[in-house]
C-alpha cells in the first residue's frame, strides 16, 4: 500500500473487474460490516437505480485506496417512490493509514456533483432501501466515519438502535403460549408460511406496506423455504394474513409487520414468539433486527430483544451550486 508523505490520489468511476478491491478494501476497514462478492453484487451491481458515476474510487497509482458510493433513484422498484430530491450515500471507507489526508472530502465532493447532476437537493446517510448494507453509521464501531460527515456540513437526523436476543435455551413465555392458544380459538393462528398462503400475503403487503412486497419476494423466490423463514398471522374467520414477519437472512430477522387495525392486541407479540422458536428450533443462537423505530424498541425490550448497536443517519441540504 502507497503510503508515502507525497500521495497522489486521482479519482475515477467503477468499472468492471473492480469488484474485488473494493470487497477487500471493505472488508479491511469495516471489519463488523464485512460482505462478500455475492452481497456487493447483490446490493449494488443488480439494483437498477446503479451507476458507475455514483460508484467514486480513489486511487493511488492503480491501487483502489478508497471507495464512496453514491445512488439516485430513477427507477421505480417495488413500489419504493423516487423521492426525488434526495440522494443516499451508501457506504464510504479510506484505507486506515491514508485517513485525514483529504481523500473522503475529494469523493464527496465528487459525490455532491452526481447528486447535483441528478437534481438532488438532500443528502442520506443512509437507510437506502431495499439495498442498504447497514442502517446507518455505528458511532462506537466508526468514529472516524462519524465525525467526518458532522465535519462536512451533516447533521444528526436520527439513531436507530438495532436489537438482538440470544436464543440459547429458548423457550417460549407460558404466558404467551397461553395467548396464542386463545387466537386460535378465535380464530387467529400464528404459523409457518406455506406455498397456499402467497396470494393472501401479497395482499396484505399490497395494503398495509406496499414497499416490503420485495421482501417476501426475496424469500420464496426460486428457493425452498424453511419453517422459520417465514411466519404469518392468519385469521381464518376472514381468510386473510393480517401479519408477516420473516428470517432475512442468517440470523437477522425483519420485516416486522401487523394489520394496522390489529395493533394493540398482541397478536404481533404472538408472531414473533413464533418466529422465535421456529428459529431455535432451526438451530439458531441468535436472532436480530437491523433497526427499530422509538415504538418498535419498547415491544422488542418487553419480548426479551436487548440494544446491542447505535445506527446513526445523517443529512445534509445542499444549497444551490455550493
């Protein structure tokens, strides 16, 4: 690595064959975030909303010692809406040694120009759905990053904690196997999904959250799924889902969703116990999700779910031609 006093760092797009440096620059620099080439694919290469000129690699010599990856949305995808004046930074890593020497300004401003080409008048840090890697930027695990977007005209416009449960001896509440007995009477059962239950679930997404339709997608799709992949709410009175929640991946669990005139009645408390135990049966140690609304945070506290990361997102307005 060029670590000379006298760096000369030259900027330029994404092009093919870059994917590799810029996993194992990743990788080195953001060690609780790491991905594989299958999730850089996944994530950036097959949205439809990526562009080279957002994908900003800095340079020295031929080696890649930096990365900023901006994006716009111009194609609507799973009914996510353009939001058309705003622009999301995704990620952004300097090699450690060759931090505080101006490299992550000159990608950003670089950045702030694809925005301002692309008519964007707001900056996000991050929570660009679907295809976020992270929430946001961990504080604690990046200071540096932290304090290099406050320093560069950003603010603070929210913290989501992520949540987690150890699993390890998990055995469902009495209380709440009692409850989930009494839906069922009514009812209300709380189960795996199965392959009769697509139709109804896409419906009730289509209804209550439009935008999380990709996920349910991204589950069954082309693959055999496991009874704890996936869990419904069903109210066999109406034949209709009135929740969903799923494994999205690993040990990582979301989206979490009810009925909107079902909140309040513990059926959601029901689903997740659910999703728990079909997990620790499955074998899983662990089960977390990446973000959590004020709200959201007391349910999962009161569910046995602990803070375990601080997601911080961040904003900026940019004011015209500056």
């Amino acid at each position: 690595m060029n670590n000379d006093n006298e760096l000369t760092v030259r900027l330029r797009y994404f092009e093919s064959g870059d994917e590799t440096a810029i996993v194992s620059l990743w990788n080195r620099n953001m060690q609780e975030d790491r991905i594989t080439p299958n999730d850089f694919a996944n994530r950036v290469l097959l949205d439809p909303n990526f562009q080279p000129e957002g994908l900003i690699l800095s340079c020295s010599g031929e080696e890649i010692v930096g990365f900023l990856y901006a994006v716009v949305r111009h194609v609507t995808w799973w009914n996510y809406d353009l939001i058309p004046d705003t622009g999301w930074i995704v990620s952004l890593a300097v090699e450690a040694d060759l931090r505080r020497r101006g490299i992550g300004r000159m990608m950003l401003t670089q950045a702030e120009r694809f925005f301002r080409k692309n008519r964007r008048k707001r900056i996000k840090v991050s929570l660009y759905s679907p295809f976020y890697f992270f929430t946001g930027v961990d504080q604690e695990q990046y200071p540096a990053a932290d304090a290099f977007f406050r320093q560069n005209g950003f603010i603070l416009e929210k913290t989501l904690p992520s949540m987690e449960i150890n699993l390890e001896g998990y055995v469902i509440p009495s209380e709440i196997r009692e409850r989930k007995s009494t839906l069922a009477e009514k009812g209300i059962v709380s189960r795996p999904l199965e392959t009769r239950d697509i139709y109804e679930t896409l419906a009730f997404f289509r209804k209550e959250f439009p935008q999380w339709t990709y996920y349910l997608y991204q589950r069954v799709h082309g693959k055999k799924w496991e009874p704890y992949d996936a869990i419904i709410l069903f109210d066999e009175r109406k034949r209709e889902v009135i929740g969903y929640c799923q494994r999205l991946e690993e040990e990582r669990a979301g989206p979490f969703a009810v009925a909107s005139g079902m909140r309040g009645q513990g059926v959601g408390t029901v689903m997740l116990h659910t999703l728990l135990e079909e997990l620790f049966q499955g074998g899983f140690k662990r089960a977390w999700f990446s973000s959590a609304e004020k709200g959201a945070v007391r349910f999962y506290e009161r569910n046995g779910f602990k803070m375990f990361r601080l997601n911080n997102i961040y904003i900026k307005e940019m004011e015209d031609g500056k």
